[in-house]
C-alpha cells in the first residue's frame, strides 16, 4: 500500500499536548507518517471540542484543496477520529454557562454557580443530562462524512473511541455507555463499506490517559499503542 499523505480529522485528542508533556513527535499520527518515510506529508486539521458537525464542514471546506473531486486521491489516507466530545454527558444545569455571555459580570456570575453546580455533578447527571450531539444526529452527520470521502477515492481509517478513565465516569455517570453507543454506531456504518479501515482500541488502558482528572486525552503511552494498532490494523512495517 502507498500513501503519500496523510490528513488527520479530529479532536483535541488528535493535537498536541505540551502542557501534559505530549509534544508533536509524541502523537500517533507523527509516529504513523514517519513510519511511512521522509516520502510521506501530514495535514492535521483537527480541532479542539469539535462535534462531527462542525468537522464535517470543515472537511467539505477543505475538499477542494486536499482531496478535489475526479483527481488522483487513492495515496491519501484520510484518518477521522471523533466522538468523544458528541458523547459526553453534561448536567443540564451545564447549560448555565451560557451566562458567561452577560457583560462585566457574566464570569463571576459563572464561577461562583460552578461552585455549587460541581459538588452535586453526578447526581445531577443522573437526574437530568444531556450530550452535545444526539446519536441521531451523530449517525445521520457520521455516514455523510463518510460517503463524502468514499467519493473522493481516498483511504479511509477511522478510529473507535477508547473507553473515558473510569474517573470520568464517576463524575459523569453514563459517559462510558454514550461512548459506546457512539462506537457502534461509527462500526455499523462502517461495516457497510469493506474497504475502511476500523481501529478497534477496547485495550486502551486508565494509565494511557495524561490523568484521571482528565481522562479522555491521550497521554505518551496512549499516542504509541493507537500508532501500533494502526500500524498493525493497515499492515505497515515500521
């Protein structure tokens, strides 16, 4: 198999992290790329708290430019990993925050319902939650994504979201659960075209996260056992 170029679609999880000591070199895509030789380029159009919607547009933005329509794109390598952010499970007294919004004091405002709202998390979760995208929505934005890129001929590799640090989910009961559901909805869909390239990653482990406080970024060892499963799954020798 000859890729030429690799362009990465994702979330925070798919950027660096220098602040928990995951530098570029670090990352499971700069370890995919360098694995492929000197030959091989990179284009990381990943963004921070990004649901499947909004990267979905950023994708057709960028057709025209890294992969356009009726031109030569069975080199590219298209990876997309996302879900993590339309799964998350949010009390619904989250949606205070918008009050950051009022003038002068809206943040004070904010810090001060934050410090009663955050004690009472979880239950508050248990009685009324909400996630930033429904998985309707997230099944219906996922396939148009990925019947986009079928049509530009690229190759497509998408990643499974690895279970949240079990800390996450003591904090925010069902988050586990909604990742889940995610997840078999990105392998349904998956499933129905042979040629995707799914990356299972049910063994990443509580200790492959920067955290448990954090619990859903991806720490050194985490970055080296997704390029491993990649490697293997697309079978390169590096």
């Amino acid at each position: 198999m000859k890729i030429e170029k690799v362009i990465v679609y994702g979330d925070s999880t798919s950027l660096p992290r220098p602040t928990d000591l995951v530098e570029t070199p670090d990352t499971y895509y700069w370890k995919f790329i360098r694995s492929l030789g000197d030959e091989c380029s990179l284009e990381n159009r990943s963004v921070g708290g990004v649901s499947v919607k909004k990267l979905r547009r950023k994708m057709l933005d960028d057709a025209h430019y890294l992969f356009p329509e009726n031109f030569l794109n069975d080199k590219k390598l298209v990876i997309l990993n996302m879900g993590v952010v339309d799964a998350g499970v949010h009390p619904i007294t989250y949606k205070l925050k918008a009050i950051i919004r009022v003038p002068i004091l809206g943040r004070y405002i904010w810090r001060a319902l934050a410090k009663t709202i955050n004690p009472s998390r979880a239950k508050i979760i248990n009685i009324w939650k909400y996630s930033t995208t429904s998985s309707a929505k997230f099944s219906l934005e996922f396939e148009k994504m990925i019947k986009f890129l079928l049509d530009r001929d690229v190759l497509i590799c998408v990643l499974l979201t690895p279970i949240p640090h079990r800390y996450l989910e003591s904090r925010s009961p069902g988050f586990s659960e909604n990742v889940k559901k995610y997840n078999s909805i990105k392998t349904k869909i998956c499933e129905q075209y042979p040629a995707i390239y799914l990356i299972n990653l049910d063994k990443f482990l509580d200790t492959y996260y920067v955290s448990d406080r954090d619990g859903h970024h991806y720490s050194k060892a985490g970055h080296s056992y997704i390029f491993n499963e990649i490697k293997s799954k697309l079978f390169l020798n590096a």
